[in-house]
C-alpha cells in the first residue's frame, strides 16, 4: 500500500492509488463496480446527513460542536470522499481534471457581476 503520511496538500491521486492498494490487498476489487461503489457512497451521505439532522442550522466553524462530534463530521465526509473517488476511479474520470471544468463552466454559467 502507498505510504500514509499526514501532508500539508494530500492529492486526490494519492487517494486513489491508496484506495486501490487497499481494495486490492484485501481481494475487494471486484466488488468496487461503479454501481455498488454508488449505493455505498449513498448510505455515507445518509450517514452524514444524520449528524445534522436535528441541529437546525449551524454556525460556520461549529463553534458550539464538541470534539466528539467535529471528530465524528470529519470520519464521515471522509468516507462520503473516498467512495467518491473510487466511484471516479472505477468510471475511468479524473475527478480533478472534470471538477476544475465544472468550476469554469459555472464561472462562466454564473459571471459575477449577475
């Protein structure tokens, strides 16, 4: 498996290539279909989704979060990420090339002096 360090700047390739070793060390990667990968990315958004459940609207920062719960967001937007990038891996899409074209055609779609 790639080596695992706590970088200022983590690369979404550098995921990629850790997810890969990952599934592939344990035999998973028939599993990782772009379909199955998409039901699972699925239930993570469910599961992060319930942590704001009943906040009503938060304050940016989540001041008023304990640790606990900052510590529980950051696990499940991880998965929610991860399965996103797998999801791309498997399609064959380079997330970051087609994200940085969105960003453009929205700039574009959406100029800021509308």
């Amino acid at each position: 498996m790639a080596q695992i360090s706590e970088e200022n700047n983590v690369s979404l390739d550098l995921l990629k290539q850790i997810m890969r070793d990952f599934a592939q060390e344990r035999g998973w990667q028939s599993y990782h279909t772009p379909r199955n990968l998409l039901l699972a990315l699925v239930g993570e958004v469910g599961e992060l989704s319930e942590i704001f459940q009943w906040k009503g609207e938060v304050e940016r920062g989540l001041p008023n979060w304990k640790e606990e719960e900052k510590v529980h967001l950051g696990e499940e937007l991880s998965d929610v990420l991860l399965y996103l990038i797998q999801l791309s891996d498997s399609c064959d899409i380079e997330l970051g090339q087609v994200a940085l074209r969105k960003l453009q055609l929205n700039a574009l779609k959406y100029p800021p002096n509308k």
